[in-house]
C-alpha cells in the first residue's frame, strides 16, 4: 500500500516546515524502510502552497508510526488546514 498525505502551507511557513517534515521523513525511513518523498504543486495560490508527502510501499501499522511522527515533529502549527491522507494500492495485472 501506498499513502498520500496532502496538505496546504502559508508561503511564510515553507522553510520551517520543509525542515521539519524533512527530519520526520529521515527519522520514517530508518526506523521503517521506507522511501519517502516530498512534493508541492508548481504555483501557489491565495499565498499557500499544497504539498504532498509519499511513502510508497508502506509497511503494515506505518499509518500509527506516521502519525505519531507527525505529532512529535509539531507540524501542525505550520500546516493550513489538515492532513489529508489516501491510500492507493497496486492494480493487480489479468494478463
């Protein structure tokens, strides 16, 4: 499974955000063996960006070891708005 975590950010907020959720995504990948990325939408809008965090290939309980991450990593207060998380999962080929 894959997760999708979105999100909307003041432009004021960016660097200390970037740094934060770059320490949480470093601290996920050593404890958990994931390759997460960090992504934004190209153009902001109304002075907020949208962000996205991707951890491909989760493995199972990561959603409760990311959550707690993101408790203890204090992203909210830099966030506009919450967390949307999706989870997709791999389409299984009929060939």
């Amino acid at each position: 499974m894959d997760l999708y975590i979105y999100y909307q950010v003041r432009e004021a907020d960016t660097a200390a955000l970037h740094g934060a959720v770059t320490a949480m995504q470093a601290g996920l990948a050593a404890n958990h063996s994931v390759a997460p990325q960090l992504k934004r939408r190209p153009q902001a809008q109304d002075g907020l960006q949208t962000w996205m965090e991707v951890y491909p290939a989760v493995p199972d309980g990561f959603d409760a070891a990311l959550a707690a991450a993101v408790l203890r990593s204090g992203l909210s207060p830099l966030t506009a708005g919450p967390r949307h998380t999706e989870a997709f999962t791999d389409l299984i080929s009929c060939a």
